[in-house]
C-alpha cells in the first residue's frame, strides 16, 4: 500500500522547517524535501535581527530548528523534485532520484536564487576569482584582496565576514549610499580593512587562469586588481514549478498567494521569499509566519 503524506514541504530551509514544525504539532503526517539543507539561511555569517538570538550564525539557527522538527517527527527526504502532479484528490511528487512521494497537501518553501550581473567574464571566472557567497568560499581567498560588489545588507555582512580573513576588501557600491541596516553600516565604517567605492559598477571580470582584476565604470578605479570576486547583489524568486504547474505569479515571478498561503492551484501553498506576501519582506519573521500561516489552513481542511 503506499505511503501518503498529509503534508509534503518542498524547500527545506527555515519557511520549511517553520511550517514542518507546526504540521507536526497538529499531528499531520509531515515530510520535509529538499536537494539542500538550510537555504540562504544558512549561508548568512551573522544573524543580529532574530528575537531571542542577540547574534546566531545561520547554519546554528538551522540546525536548531531541524532538530526542533525532527524530535516531532517530520521526516527528512534529501532529493531534488522535478515534477509535480495532480491526481484526484492528490499530488504526486516525482524526484530526479526516481521517488515517488504522494501527498494530500504540498506546501512550496521554494524561496530565491541569488541574480547575476550578466557581464563579461562573470560565468567564465565563476569558480575560479567569481562567487555568490562569502560564508560558503571565503576561506578559499584568505589573505588575499577581495572585492564585494554590492549594498545592501548581504553586501555589507559578506565585507565584514571577509574582513576577518583578507587583508583588502573593496566594497564596489552602485549607488551613492548604503541600503544596509545601520547597525550593520555603522561595523562597517569602522572597520579599517573595508574601502567603500560609490557609483561603482563592475564592466568586466578580467584574467587567464583565474581572475586577477575587476574593469569598472569609476574612472578613479578603471582597474582593480584582486583575487576574489563575490557578487552581492540580492535575490529573485525562484520559479520553478510555477510554469509546470500553472501557479500564478506577478510581473516579478513572485508566487501569488491568499491570505490564507494557498496559490492558484487548489491545495498547493506557498510561502517564504518566493511569494507576495508580507509585502515581499524577506525576512526570517515573516517566512516563519506565512509558513505557520499555510500549515494552519491546511490543517483545517485536513482535519474537518
């Protein structure tokens, strides 16, 4: 006889295990999925904004509320699903593993991908001087001068991190200020390793082997000569399964939801950065709770 959960998470980040929490307290067979642990959460260095967690790394605050799930029995299912399907009153989720997962409810927790510049050399330097995270290859440029490019708050917690390990950190700023928490501005100012560099675009990434030095469009700073590139420049929805499923999104891709977290598609909810709630603050807070939100919902109908 094959196994039907209740509720299936797709995402396993902290909208998903928030959500996959709150399904298990309501008693509902609950299976959380993913190619991934942790999501952009647990890329961040410092989390300063968190109540209770005057300053927690990412990973920790993931770590945390995985346990929290796993003790109330969530289930953990590392693949990545390709395929969503409607079946009667049922979904079937296909994995590129070749599992198959049925389930009366599927929660998207599906979150963002980080955007890319789209200059020359950016994908042929990516790996070798190019990245997307400062937490996730920092190490790979201790003591060597860095550039972040980028200012809002990623940009600026990338910087400090990097500050703690290179010697030179150029913080390459599009505009002429700051779009970081001043908490985090106020660290960075401060910190003699950082040199700010405003209306500051990147033209082109430049090397042989490796990248070696960044062209932009400053004429005090044609040239820039570093090792390492990271890219810091935020987030776009992540749109999978919205085409295939035939969710509806607005002009930026963001998943449409009701109030009550459910999309276009009866039975299928979303929540996290990747949807239109919470007037698009991306935030811990707000992901917890829409996630919160859905599974509430969905518990209503699954249990009356």
């Amino acid at each position: 006889m094959e196994k039907v959960y209740d509720i299936v998470i797709v995402g396993m980040g902290f909208a998903g295990y928030s959500g996959a929490i709150y399904a298990a307290r309501y008693g509902l067979k609950t299976l959380i999925i993913g190619e991934m642990f942790g999501g952009q959460t647990a890329e961040a260095h410092i989390i300063g904004n968190y109540p209770g967690f005057e300053e927690i790394t990412g990973m920790e605050l993931m770590q945390k509320v995985q346990q929290q799930s796993i003790k109330l029995g969530v289930e953990e299912l590392y693949e990545r699903i390709e395929k969503v399907e409607k079946q009667e009153e049922r979904f079937v989720l296909y994995s590129r593993e070749g599992t198959k997962i049925h389930a009366k409810k599927v929660l998207l927790t599906i979150g963002v991908v980080r955007k890319k510049l789209h200059v020359p050399g950016e994908q042929e330097f990516y790996g070798k001087g190019v990245t997307y995270c400062a937490t996730c290859d920092g190490f790979f440029y201790k003591e060597k001068d860095v550039a972040v490019i980028g200012g809002g708050d990623s940009a600026v917690t990338a910087a400090l991190y990097l500050a703690d390990i290179c010697p030179n950190i150029h913080l390459l700023v599009r505009g002429d200020k700051l779009r970081a928490e001043q908490y985090w501005v106020d660290k960075l100012l401060s910190h003699p390793a950082i040199t700010i560099h405003y209306k500051t675009s990147v033209t082109k990434f430049v090397g042989t082997d490796a990248l070696t030095e960044i062209h932009t469009n400053n004429p005090e700073l044609k040239t820039l000569p570093v090792q390492g590139a990271f890219i810091e420049i935020g987030h776009e929805p992540n749109t999978v399964f919205t085409d295939a499923l035939g969710i509806k999104t607005d002009e930026g891709g963001y998943i449409i939801v009701t109030e009550e977290q459910e999309t276009s598609v009866p039975g299928i909810y979303a929540a996290g950065d990747s949807t239109t709630a919470s007037n698009k603050f991306a935030q811990l807070l707000t992901a917890g709770s829409e996630a919160a939100i859905a599974v509430e919902a969905m518990a209503k109908e699954l249990t009356t």
